[in-house]
C-alpha cells in the first residue's frame, strides 16, 4: 500500500528563506560560485555513462559520517523543502559521487573541501533512486561536505514522507524502511552507513515535530516555528522519523530498572481525535519496555520514546526512540477484543525489541533483514506473552510459522537468508519467510539449546555490536559460543541459508523402534529438488517424557519408550513436518482435543500437508477438525476446521461438499454456541476469559458467514442496522466485520454507497475500516462493480482504495470480475513504487484461483510485466500456488466432496 509517486517537476522550485538561512551547517563553508548553464554532463544518460551506476549496494568510494537535516514541513501543502548537508569521506579522487535520492527537485549541490566550494550537478541514474552528482573539477580524496537545496512531494501512502487529512487538520510521517529515506531526504541509504543525525524541522506555529531524539528548543523564525533536536546517536537513514502535525499528546515515564537508574521519558503522540483513548498505549508500552530491558539485561538504549499513531500505516515501524504504529494497533481501552490486545501485546513488543535488536545493532546489508525480523518476530510473541499471559500470545508465534510453511513449500521461493543484489529485490524480503519461518526458526534453536544460553548468545552478540553493524556470521558465532556446541552454526544455517520445509517421515523398524528419514516436503505434482538439514528432532509420547536429538544424516533410528501415540514435534518448536503410518495418525488425532495449543497446531500442519501431499484422507481431515474444535486453546480449536475452510473457499469442494461442510459446521457449532452465548452489544464480554472470547467469535464466525445460519444472520443485521442507526451500543467492534457484512449484502449498492457515506463522514479507528472492508468483500457483483468503476470520493484515501480493490478480488463471488478488472489496470496500480506494503505483494490477490489454466494465464499477463521488478517474485509465488491447487482438485475434489457430503 505504497504511494503511487508524483512524477518530479521539470522546473527546481527554491528552498524557502528560512530554510536556507538558518540551516545548521556541517562546517562554516566558503560562498559557492554560480551554478553554470550548461555543465560538462548534461543528462542523466550522459551521467550513467560515466561509470556502472550500482544496481544494489553502492561502491566503497564514499561513505558518509554525519548528517545535518533542516527540513520545511507544512503538511497541509503538496510540497516540502529541504536544507540538508552530509559530511563524508571520499576514499579517492572522483568527479562524481554516488548516493541516493528519489523525485527530489534539486536546485543546488556543492561540496566543500578545506576552503574550496565546488558545484555540482545532480542526475537521478536508475528508478529506484540512484543518483549520481557531477562536479566541475575533480574532488579530492579526504573529508567533504556536502550540502543540497531541494523540493519534494509528499506521499499519499505510507512510503517516504506522506500526509492525511484527518478531522480537517493535517498531518505528516515518514515510513522509510526499507529504501524510502531518499525520497526525503539526498543520503546514502544503505543500513551499513550509520551516522548521527542532526535534525532541525521548521513547521507552522504550534504544531508538534518529533524525531529520533530529545527536542531541545523551539523558536519561533519568522512564519516558522523552528524544532531543534539533539543529536542521534548512529542511525542508518531508514531509522530516521520526521513528523508534524496538530498531534495529541500523553506524556508519562517507565520508572527505574535494575538496568536503568532514570526515568525514561515515554508519550503516546496520535491524532486528536484520539486523544481520550491513550491510557491504555501508555500503560502498556511502560510494562513491555521493562520486560525488554529485562531480556535484554540493557538498558533502553535511547534517550526517550515516543510512541507514534497514523491511520494509514498497515504495521508498525521502529524508528529508533519514535516508533510508528497504525492507529488501531495502539488507540484501544481494556474492553477492546481479544484479537486486538493480542495484537497491541505482539506488535508492541516486537518494534520496541527492534529498538535493541535491529536499532542499536543493524545489519550490515539488506540480506541480513531477517536478523532484524525473525528475532523481533519471536521476541513479540515471547514479551507479549510476558506482558499478559491470559491472551495466550506466544502461541501465535508458532501458527505464524506454520503459515508460512505453505509459503516455504513451494518450489518458487527463497531462502531467509540470500544474496539481494539490486534494489528491486530489496521489499520482497520482508515477507513470511522473513518473519513466520525466520521467528519459528529462532524458537526452534531457542528450545534445543535452553532458554537461558539462547538469552545469553544474544547479550554477548549485541554487546560485541553496540550502536554498530553485524551479520548472520556474528550472530551464528555468538550462539555457539554460548552453547558451547559448534553444531548449532551448521544446524542453523541448514534452515536461514536454503530454501524449504523438512519433512521427517516416521516408520516402524522390525525391532520396534522407529526410522527417521529425512526429506524435503512437497505437494502433489511439484519435484523440489534434493535438500537436508540438521534437524532438532524432538517427540514426546503422549504419556512419556519428551527426547530430543539431532538428526544430521537422511536416515536415522528413534527409540520411544513409551506406548501408544507420540507427537513428533514435542512443543510445536521445531521448523519441520512430519509423517506418520495410517494407524499412528488415527492414534494421535484420537488424542488433539487434550494436547498442548502448539502440538496441536504441528498436528493439524502435518495433517493438512499429508493430504495436499495426495497421503492422508478427507474422513482424517474431518476427524482432525471435530477432535481440534474441542480443545481449549483459541489457536488449535480453529485450526483444523480452517483447514476445511481453505477447501470450501477456493473451490475444492463440489456443490455436494460445500453443502456437506455447512451441515459439518452446523453439527459441530451449534450445541458450542448454545453453551457459550451470543449477543452482539457492546461489551458484554469485556472481562471474559480471553480463550473463551475468541472461541466464541470463530464460532459466530463460521456459523453466520459460512454456514449462513438465517436467525444468527437476522440478529447480528439487526444489531448492525441499530448500530448504524444511531444506537452505538447495539454492536461491538468485534462484530463489526460480519455485521456490517451482512447489512450491505442484504441492501446490495444502495446500502453500500449510504454505508461507505458513514465511514468516510469519521476517522474511527474501528469502525471506518471494518465498513469498508464489508462493502468490498459483499460477493456482490453491481455493489463490487461500483467499487472498482464509480466510487470515487475526496475522502477516500488511496491506501483505502487500495484495500477495497483487494478485497473485491480476494472474495470468491467477485473473483472472477475482479482478475477482469485487474487486467485493464494492474499497469496503472503499479506505476509508483509500492515497496512493502503494496506492489511486492499485489499478485498474491489472485492466489484464490484453483486451476492449471489459469496459473497460465496470470503467468503470461503478469511475467512480462514484473520481469526484474519488485513482485516478480510474489508473481511465481502465486502462479504455483494456483497450479498446485489445480492439481489437487483434479486428483482429491471428487475425493473429498465424496466424504464430505456423507455428512448429516
């Protein structure tokens, strides 16, 4: 959900006065001659051909040592201006530098070197942001500074420096991992140069700037009102935050720890429309910071922190001492759901565990991210978990990293940890390998070596690269050399540096004891080729002790002591599959309703993959959900029915199947709901054990939106109908999505356009999104056709519409219209560069599809387009995941509609 950018201006618009007069710089620096007309290079092709221009990582020649950044921010304009000098060192002589900056207006560059300016002239080389600046004479190796005056437009997206509207009032962020800093800001934006920042903002009077560091004064300068801020410590660029606006702020403080002997200054800063709703963020991020330093055994290693809210942010960014947040992830009270505390616990705890982890040590290079993720990503989990062990947190660590298996499966893919050589290649490793498999890889290594020694590598590793840059390398070393077991570097590697799900297949020897054999998983038709691993191989019978070994070699033996089932991947830690013999499957499923939540999940994982695999049955598939469904842990209790789900939703399923699976979910809910309760007021609940909570929304869930059970549909419609009518207690955000769902299907466009009026009239943080994701997802035909064709309003904001889009193609009663509509305007959706948040993963909207022809069909309108580009690879993702299920329909659908419509 990146901005589309603006094209840059022809014509260099001038930095305001202020700016330039009292920017801070570097060094005093000698007035520069006139820049000439015509300069020796002329274009930017001329430029390029000066030398290769880098296509990924920049040359040694320059590396810079400081920044000073005096930016003009007026969200309410379309531009702001930039003052912005960088002292360097050039390792040899050059006429030329090369750096970074995206759709900057430049209108001066010089570099000064001892008492000598030199003129410079800036040409944007490659789209993704390489610049090259060409001087008149030669630089001299040595300490330069470089200064730059220059405009650039904002984002309407969440990329770069971006603005919104809000209640009337503007406002601006920046999001600028992973390479956005130079659509801000010239720079060398790679993670390895890590600098101070000096941070100057000019803003209108009364406004509230924040950045990385402590603000030390505010002046008023003519019509501006000028934010100093103390200098950084070292930041890479896409650590930099620079944001303005009418913000509401809570100011409050995490007292002392055993690791800190002073407060540490803490605020929650949010739109104003927000601003009673703040207590909670407050709270929470106090008690996550503690545990944090505890982990860690550090202090917070920054002066302050600022918690920060957008409404347009799908995630949370951790801008070192000033993290940003999407506003639903941190505007929320006690008697908020379940599912979203949980979130605030997860999310939280990951982007401030970056503030150690990522922040004060950062990868040298982009192939590195995961060190970032994957450790955040377990870490989230973990902490959160600490922070309230009631919401059950941790176990979502692990149902991530199964998800991400079906990923991990294909033979179109990558390894968590790969060479990135250009900077198209750079978004697409912040995907679920990066996060699900890297975070469940981490815990897997975490529970074979002991909590303690895995806590302790880590200290050893971020004490020996405090406030620098380190690798995979490093932080192998530092683990083994806690562990006191260089197997671990080997075994770890095998998982980070090749692509690929282990799948440990279990068979009975004549002597009773159990082979193992290694092997990698694969679907029904795909041939991945050959792969091994050392495997942290631990079982636990079901009423024994749990053993653990490290399975290196293709094949080897397992004793079990115990009789009857054993679960083959005791705590759900370890990152692999497993097979079982048809008896000892139907012996462990006996057992699902009574393991532990992430046994269960490694259960229903195996299972799911054995039958995509053409082994295990539809009637153990529907065994497994009945058995699942009872157990007490929210993740496991609708696993194995959102197994089923997945069949019903992409059309594995007959006619007769679908309606075998709503009579199934009939069965099997009913006497559930009848038990726990339903009434969809607002806060009802508020209180309620948090597993029995969410066991009841996916019951609501399944039973009104897939079972369309007709007096459940009637009641939540109308207590959406009530709720929009003025009675605001009627509905609870929790329902929001189904209500709201059911009420404009019911009223078709009509009821669409009169509810896509209330969201945009509002900035709730609840209630406009979850209305605009029901209109999208209606399965509506005209209402979807007036999506994509005629909704067109100024309040609409383009990272909304994008959503809608989304929604409309993902749905299965609109995804055929909707692939139609993407084929007239996939050109004019990618235009910009959508990075992260958009086109690095806009091809996984027609992953619904489920059948060989058309994977042929979207490989040859897609291919050609994303050849080389950011996506490419999301493309090939989803061009094997449509053909994989194609084959699987054609070879199981009769199978399993068969035995799903025996059911009564």
């Amino acid at each position: 959900m990146r901005a589309l950018l603006l094209a840059a201006s022809s014509l260099a618009l001038a930095v305001s006065a202020p700016a330039l007069a009292e920017a801070k710089p570097a060094k005093p620096a000698p007035a520069a001659p006139a820049q000439p007309a015509s300069p020796a290079v002329e274009t930017a092709e001329a430029a390029a051909a000066l030398a290769p221009v880098p296509a990924g990582r920049l040359t040694d020649a320059a590396a810079p040592k400081a920044y000073w950044l005096d930016l003009t921010v007026d969200p309410s304009r379309e531009r702001f201006s930039g003052h912005v000098e960088i002292e360097a060192e050039l390792k040899r002589p050059s006429k030329f530098v090369d750096l970074h900056g995206r759709d900057l207006a430049m209108s001066r560059v010089t570099a000064v070197t001892g008492e000598k300016t030199y003129v410079g002239h800036w040409f944007q080389v490659d789209p993704t942001g390489v610049a090259r600046v060409v001087f008149d004479d030669v630089l001299p190796a040595g300490p330069v500074v470089l200064t730059f005056d220059y405009d650039a437009p904002f984002a309407s997206n969440p990329a770069g420096m971006f603005h919104l509207k809000v209640a009337d009032e503007w406002y601006s962020w920046t999001q600028l991992e992973s390479i956005e800093a130079r659509s801000v800001f010239p720079a060398f934006d790679e993670p390895g140069f890590k600098t101070p920042f000096n941070v100057t903002l000019r803003t209108q009077p009364g406004q509230v700037a924040v950045s990385n560091a402590p603000e030390i004064s505010a002046d008023r300068a003519g019509a501006y009102e000028v934010h100093k801020f103390a200098p950084t410590l070292p930041l890479p660029t896409y650590l930099v935050a620079l944001m303005v606006g009418p913000f509401a702020v809570a100011e409050g403080a995490v007292a002392p720890t055993p690791q800190r002997s002073e407060p540490l200054p803490l605020r929650i800063v949010t739109t104003r429309q927000n601003a009673d709703r703040m207590d909670f963020a407050l709270l929470g991020s106090q008690d996550i910071v503690r545990h944090l330093e505890a982990y860690f055994g550090q202090p917070f290693p920054y002066p302050k922190l600022d918690q920060i809210t957008t409404p347009i942010l799908p995630g949370a960014m951790e801008n070192a001492g000033a993290d940003l947040y999407g506003e639903n992830i941190l505007i929320l009270d006690g008697k908020s759901g379940v599912e979203r505390q949980r979130t605030f616990g997860m999310v939280v705890s990951h982007e401030l565990s970056h503030q150690w982890y990522g922040d004060l040590v950062t990868p040298a290079w982009w192939d590195d991210i995961w060190l970032n993720e994957s450790f955040a990503n377990w870490m989230g989990f973990r902490i959160g978990h600490e922070w309230r062990p009631d919401l059950n947190i941790r176990a979502g660590a692990l149902a991530e990293g199964f998800n991400a298996m079906n990923t991990d499966a294909l033979v179109a893919g990558r390894a968590i940890h790969q060479p990135i050589e250009t900077n198209a290649q750079i978004d697409e490793a912040f995907d679920s390998i990066t996060y699900g498999k890297g975070g469940h890889v981490i815990a897997m290594i975490a529970g074979y070596m002991g909590d303690d020694k895995f806590r302790d590598g880590v200290r050893g590793y971020m004490a020996a690269h405090k406030y620098g840059n380190a690798t995979s390398t490093d932080f192998f070393a530092a683990l083994a050399d806690a562990a006191g077991d260089p197997r671990i570097v080997a075994a770890m590697q095998s998982f980070t540096d090749q692509q690929g799900v282990p799948l440990v297949t279990f068979a009975r020897a004549e002597d009773g004891s159990w082979q193992v054999t290694q092997s990698r998983y694969a679907r029904l038709g795909a041939v991945p080729p050959p792969t091994s691993w050392g495997i942290p191989l631990c079982i636990r019978p079901i009423k024994g002790e749990q053993q653990c070994q490290l399975l290196t070699e293709q094949t080897g033996s397992v004793a079990i002591a115990a009789k009857g089932p054993f679960i083959p991947n005791a705590g759900g830690t370890g990152y692999y599959r497993f097979e079982l013999p048809a008896p000892e499957w139907d012996a462990l499923i006996k057992t699902a309703a009574t393991l532990p939540g992430a046994e269960a999940l490694a259960l229903d994982d195996s299972l799911y993959a054995s039958f995509l695999a053409g082994r295990a049955s539809p009637a153990q598939l529907i065994a497994s959900a009945r058995q699942l469904s009872r157990n007490p842990d929210s993740y496991a209790s609708a696993a194995g029915v959102d197994t089923l789900q997945a069949f019903y939703t992409n059309g594995l399923m007959n006619d007769a199947g679908k309606a075998g699976y709503q009579r199934f979910l009939i069965g099997l809910y009913t006497p559930k709901l009848r038990k726990l309760g339903f009434d969809p007021r607002a806060g009802v609940y508020a209180g309620e054990n948090p597993e029995v909570s969410l066991q009841r929304e996916q019951v609501v869930e399944r039973l009104a939106g897939t079972a369309r059970v007709p007096a459940l549909r009637k009641q939540l419609y109308d207590a959406a109908a009530a709720y929009l009518g003025g009675d605001k207690q009627a509905l609870d955000p929790v329902w929001f999505d189904l209500g709201l769902g059911i009420w404009v299907e019911n009223g078709g466009p009509d009821a669409a356009r009169q509810l896509a009026d209330m969201a945009l009239a509002g900035d709730d943080p609840q209630f406009r999104p979850a209305a605009l994701r029901a209109i999208s997802a209606t399965g509506n035909v005209d209402t979807a056709r007036w999506v994509l064709d005629d909704f067109s309003d100024p309040r609409l904001r383009s990272s909304e519409r994008s959503n809608m889009i989304r929604g409309v193609i993902t749905t299965p009663g609109t995804r055929e219209m909707g692939f139609d509509w993407l084929k007239l305007h996939f050109d004019e959706l990618t235009s910009g560069n959508g990075g992260i948040f958009f086109t690095a993963r806009l091809p996984g909207v027609l992953v619904g599809f489920c059948s060989t022809e058309r994977s042929d069909e979207i490989a040859a309108l897609l291919r050609p387009k994303l050849e080389g580009k950011t996506g490419a690879l999301e493309l090939e993702r989803t061009v094997e995941r449509v053909h994989s299920c194609g084959v699987l329909k054609e070879a199981r659908g009769e199978e399993l509609s068969r035995e799903m419509a025996k059911v009564k």
